[in-house]
C-alpha cells in the first residue's frame, strides 16, 4: 500500500511534464557534449550532474542519457576537476542514492539506495566498481585517485544483467579519455592548506600514425597531511599519498577494427581506521591516542584490452574484453585495541589478482529488433597474513587465509522498438560461481605452542538476474519509463573459528519508474525516479561472537530482510546562458524488516531497523555565474551545498541506537579562465562544520574485552587553496 501510495505521488509531476511537452518528433541521439573545448582554449563551465545530453555506455552500446531507461548519473572529467574531486567516494556527494563513508585507505563503506551494504572488505561489494568497463572485485579501489578521467557513470539499480553480479545495489563506471587525432597537453596542480594538501596530475595525448595509432599518457600525485593527529607519538594520524601512472594506446589498423590497450600503476599510502576516542556522537575530537601509526601501504596495477570489429554479414559489432589486475597491502605496525593501553598489536599483508575476460555480440536484426549476447569469465586468487600480538598475555596469534573463486556467466539483451516512441528491453543472465577458502591458525602462549586449527570451505552459487524495462518517447525532449530486474551477490567466509564459517549471497528485486526532460533549447533538463526494493539475506553486518575454543570472533552474516523505497531527483537550470544551477535530492526509507537470522547466529538482538550509516536524505547543489571579460577571458563564481541527513553509527548495543547529526557543507571557488589556462582559488567546508565519516558505539570495544569508549573519525576541516589548470 505505500508503495502505491509513493509510486501515486511522486509519478504525477511526469503526467504533467507529458501532457505540457510539445507534439510527438523523432528522437535524435546528442552529441557527447563531456569536453567541447578545443586544444589551446580553456575548457569553460564544464558540463554538470543532471544534464541528458551527455552520452554513456550505460547498456554497453553509446546512447545519450536521455535515451537510457536506467536512475543514472554521468559526472564529467571537468566537473570533477572544477568541484574538487580525486575519488569516486568524493564523487558520491554529487550522485542521488550512492552512499560511500570511509575509515582508512584501504577501506570504504558503499551501498546505493541502501542495497549492496558493504561495510568490510572481506565481503564481496554489493555495488560494481568498474574501470573502463573492467570489474574491480574490491571497496579500496573507491578511495583511489581519479586521474585523467572523462567521466564517471553511476547506474543506480541492480545492473546484473549486463554488469554480473555484485551489482544488486547498482554500478559505477570510470570511463578514462581516449586519445584522438588531435595532439593536446592537460594540467592540473593545486595546493590548499591548513594540512598541506598538493595535487598534480598531467596528460598528453595524440597520434603516432594519424587515423592509426593514437597514445595517451597521464601521471599524478597527490599528498595531505589530514586533520587527525596523533598525539602519543607526535604524528599525523590520517596522512594520504599517492602516486599515479596510467596510459590508453589505440590502434586502428583498418576500417572499423579498434584495439584499445589501457594501463595503470598506483601506489597508496595512508592510514587504516584512525578513531579518535570520543564521549558520544557530539565530541568531535581529532586526537587519535594509538600506540602504532596504523599506515598502510598497497600497489595496485592492471592492463586491459578491447578489440571491436563489425562483422558485416551479420550486421554486428563484436567486442573482445580482457584484463589483469593485481593487489598488494602491507600493513606493517597497528594498534589493535583502539586505544592508549598499549594491549594489542598487529601486521599483515594481503594480495588479491583477478583476471577477466568478456565476449559481447551486438546484432542488429531489423529496423525494430536488435540483441545483445555475452559470455563471461572471471578468475580471483586472494591472500592475506595477519600477526596479532596480545602484549599483556605474551599470546601471539598467527592467522593465513586463501580464497579461490571462478565466475562463469552468459547474458543477453533484446530491444525491440516496434515505433520510434517505444522500445521494450528483455535481458537474462546466468551466473555461476564457485569459491573456496583455506585457513589456518596458529596460538602460542609464551614458549607454548597450541594446536593450529585448519579449516576448508567452499561456496557454490547459480543465479538468473533478470531485467525487463518498457520506455515511452513522448517527444524529442521527454521520455518515461518502467522497469523491474532482480540483482545477486556473492556470498563469502568468515574465519575457521566462526560459528559460522560461509555466509550466503543477498539478493534484491527493484521496481522503478522514472522520466527525463530537456527542453528544446537545453536550458532546463530534468531527471526522476521512484523505486522500491525487496531485498533478502542482506549481507549488512558484521558482529562479535563466540569462537570455538574459547575467546570471540567478528563474524559476517547474513542479518535479515530489508525493505527499501525512495525517490530521486536531479536537474539543471540555466536561467541565463552564463548560468548554470544543478543540484539533486535523495529520499531513501531502508529498513530492516526481519533481523531473526542476526539474533540466531549472534544470540542478540539490533537496537534500530536502520541500516548503518544509510541517511534517509541527502542531496546537492550547485551555481556556477560566468562573467565574461572581454575576448575570451572569463571569471566563474561557484557556490555549492552538499547535505547528508541523520546516519546510523555502527553499533552492537541492544536498546540503544546511536544516531549522527545531519550536515551540510558549503564549497565556494572563484575561477579565471584566458585562452589556455585557468586559475581558481577555492574553499571545502567554508563553514568549517564538524561531521563523522564513520562511528562505532562503545558496545565492540566492550564485547572484546577492551577497554571501551566510542570511537569516531571526524571529516575534513576547511580547506584553502588555489589551483592551476591549463590545456594546450
């Protein structure tokens, strides 16, 4: 009943935006409007999050986002520049419904509209993570820094039916720019203080052999002291650098036959989960008081390649995809208890290599029908050591974990336009999946030795991801549609001393219907939706429990059922031609409905139905004022609000829930712009608010054994600084 009531409601401004559109006209593709700057001229007012126009590979085929029946966001490479953002976690506070916290370098919470909750790393994402279209099988890549981007797609929904599983909350795709004919030189470089922050980053691109073989190249490197500090040992507590290199080579040796090889090497530093003790959630402390620095260290590089060819005698476009991409973290000295009493220590590396290979045929069968076919496979080896010291007992615990895990899927798609107004959109995929893990650990005592416990698991999944979308074009200009598609994660393992040692995959079935509006002189462009999601076996939480022999142990489990319904709405205004207003806004009720299988497992009971760190509303936006100066320089005025509601904190206590206080924070830049170059100075969080970006209740720490407080890591002061772009 009140998703009806819901569905009734927000879809009436679509009935109206129908009936007021002018009379029916053919639908035109647009042009990819993502950069339309020529080399040697600044880029202007970039495109922003909201506008149609901008064309995506959403369905794996290039369509304008007007035209893609699919809650979906596209964030060009130039806003990204212009708004300060260097992560695809950054870039979540201007997307509707995607969530992504973090509490270290190597860690990131995601979901989207609350579905595909992944709060840890050993669980599979419950939200694919794609780099030019190749899955990244890990939250960390989220923190990563975005170099040379030409734009982020973010497909809100479970996108199994092209994308694979994993993808049941939805997918973001980080789509790299490709080199062309044209030879051009990009910068940025910035700096801001009061944490010495420095980011410099620059690409060159053209041809070797025109119409033949075009590279690009692009290096970077980003560093920050943070806002943490900690005082025990008189260091920074969240530092954070990186160093970036990534290149696209693309050969073209005859008609339409394309190979695309990309490249990437990054290295990362920083700090893993450096909570400050806090009183509650209103003591917004910056003092980390740990007896280790708690960095953390990994290597990540991959190469991959595309072939495309037409095959003509079948009206068909035949797409090769495969890749490699490796892992490595070392974590050489933490703090393990969280707190000034020097009890607990630990280090340990992990490894993690994935390779994939994807066959896509498009073929076009008739003016009205066309098919999309696939195969798939993916292979993932993952390791990890970890050393625990427990200082007061003399205990040193010794802890070997590995995971094999082998995908095979097949999917298909076929569109069917029987007019030009209407097209219907059918797509399956099977997956199959099967993963096994080896463990171990080893005790000892002082000299004594305990027996090593050794345990082997295995998982074995088959799912069928479904998707069915019926799109109405009423005009050139506005277009409705409907669609349902169930989405699948994988399940995982817990340690060999769990109660319980696998978990199942979560699964969610969605049911949305959303429009989209440009208006003939692309002045005004707007974009809704409202969904619900039915989704089981939730994968949302990870508790403490008893260990076999003795002592606790956290667990991942499968927590209950939930029950998820919102709205989104994104637009863009230019009330005159040098103005620009984007924004979007975000409504999510994510419930628990049933947490028995939580209390089953665990023997204890939730003291909320929320899903932790899940705001029920959040939401953007910005103004961008070009004043022109004569001949082609410029001065832009930018002033931006981005807003998150109330949050669960993470929390074992069973009567009472701890709840974050809601925030907005303002962001402001003034930006110059003459022939090539531009110079902006900018200001994050003018207002200097005090926020969390994650929490954890005092009830872990207590059910551990340690001496308990709450534990919270604040989010980034202000910011100010200046920066320098140019394009040649």
């Amino acid at each position: 009943m009140r998703l009806c009531t819901l569905f009734a409601v927000t879809t009436a401004p679509v009935a109206l935006l129908a009936f007021a559109a002018p009379a029916a006209a053919q639908v035109a593709e647009a042009p990819d409007v993502t950069d339309t700057a020529p080399p040697g001229r600044a880029t202007g007012a970039a495109p922003q999050t909201g506008d149609q126009d901008i064309v995506v590979t959403a369905r794996k085929r290039a369509e304008s986002l007007l035209d893609v029946p699919i809650a979906a966001t596209a964030i060009s490479g130039n806003t990204l520049t212009e708004r300060g953002v260097n992560s695809v976690r950054e870039a979540a506070s201007l997307t509707p419904g995607l969530n992504i916290a973090s509490d270290g370098a190597g860690r990131a919470f995601v979901s989207i509209r609350g579905v595909g909750v992944t709060l840890v790393q050993s669980v599979q994402p419950g939200v694919g993570l794609f780099i030019n279209g190749i899955y990244q099988p890990n939250t960390s890549y989220l923190n990563n820094p975005l170099l040379d981007i030409d734009r982020i797609e973010v497909l809100r929904g479970p996108q199994g039916t092209l994308y694979g599983k994993n993808t049941l909350g939805g997918a973001i795709n980080v789509i790299t720019r490709q080199p062309s004919n044209e030879t051009e030189a990009r910068g940025n470089f910035s700096f801001a203080g009061p944490d010495d922050s420095i980011l410099a980053s620059a690409s060159v691109s053209g041809p070797i052999i025109k119409d033949v073989l075009q590279v690009r190249v692009a290096a970077g490197h980003r560093q920050q002291d943070g806002f943490l500090r900690n005082n025990m040992l008189g260091i920074d507590a969240s530092p954070f650098k990186t160093d970036s290199l990534n290149t696209t080579i693309r050969f073209v040796p005859t008609g339409d036959v394309v190979l695309t090889v990309n490249g990437y090497y990054d290295w990362v530093e920083g700090a893993n989960t450096p909570y400050a003790r806090v009183t509650g959630p209103t003591d917004y402390s910056r003092i980390v008081q740990f007896n280790a620095p708690n960095r953390i260290q990994y290597r990540y590089r991959g190469v991959n390649a595309r072939l495309e060819t037409p095959i003509e005698a079948i009206n068909s476009k035949f797409t090769l995809v495969g890749s490699y991409d490796a892992r490595n973290g070392v974590s050489p000295n933490s703090d393990a208890d969280f707190g000034p009493a020097d009890i607990a220590r630990s280090n340990g590396t992990d490894s993690l290599r994935t390779k994939t290979v994807e066959t896509r045929l498009d073929t076009e069968l008739s003016g009205t029908l066309s098919t999309l076919l696939g195969l798939f496979y993916s292979r993932e080896e993952a390791t990890a050591f970890d050393r625990t010291r427990i200082l007061p007992a003399n205990l040193t615990r010794l802890t070997n974990n590995a995971t094999k895990a082998d995908t095979y899927a097949a999917f298909g798609t076929i569109f069917w336009k029987p007019t030009t107004a209407w097209e219907i959109a059918l797509g399956l995929r099977y997956d199959h999946e099967k993963r096994s893990a080896d463990g171990d650990i080893a005790i000892t005592v002082g000299a004594a030795a305990l027996p090593t416990t050794l345990s082997n698991a295995q998982l074995k999944s088959d799912q069928v991801e479904p998707r069915l979308s019926i799109t109405r074009h009423w005009t050139s200009q506005l277009m409705t549609y409907a669609s349902v598609a169930r989405g699948y994660r994988g399940g995982g393992f817990n340690a060999p001393t769990a109660p319980i040692r696998t978990y199942k995959g979560d699964s969610a079935w969605t049911y949305e219907i959303g429009s989209k509006y440009v208006s003939p002189n692309r002045a005004f462009s707007l974009s809704g939706d409202v969904f619900y999601n039915d989704y089981s076996n939730y994968i949302g939480l990870n508790s403490i429990a008893p260990a076999a022999g003795g002592g606790l142990v956290t667990v991942d489990l499968n927590s209950g059922d939930v029950e998820s319904y919102g709205a989104e709405l994104e637009a863009t205004i230019r009330p005159v031609s040098n103005w620009t207003i984007n924004g979007s806004v975000t409504y999510i009720h994510a419930r628990l409905t049933d947490s028995s299988p939580y209390t089953l497992v665990t023997g204890r009971t939730l003291s909320s139905d929320r899903l932790t760190f899940q705001p029920d509303f959040s939401g953007n936006i910005y103004s961008d004022y070009t004043i022109p100066l004569g001949g082609e320089d410029t001065l832009t005025l930018t002033g931006g609000v981005v807003a998150k509601g109330s949050r669960l904190a993470a929390t074992l206590n069973q009567t009472t829930p701890t709840f974050l206080r809601p925030y907005a924070l303002v962001n402001a830049a003034i930006t110059y712009r003459t022939g090539p170059l531009e110079v902006a100075a900018f200001a994050n969080n003018l207002l200097q608010k005090n926020y969390f970006d994650a929490y954890i209740e005092r009830t872990t720490l207590a059910l551990a054994g340690l001496p308990a407080s709450d534990l919270g890591i604040i989010g980034d002061r202000r910011r100010i600084g200046v920066r320098l772009g140019f394009r040649f």
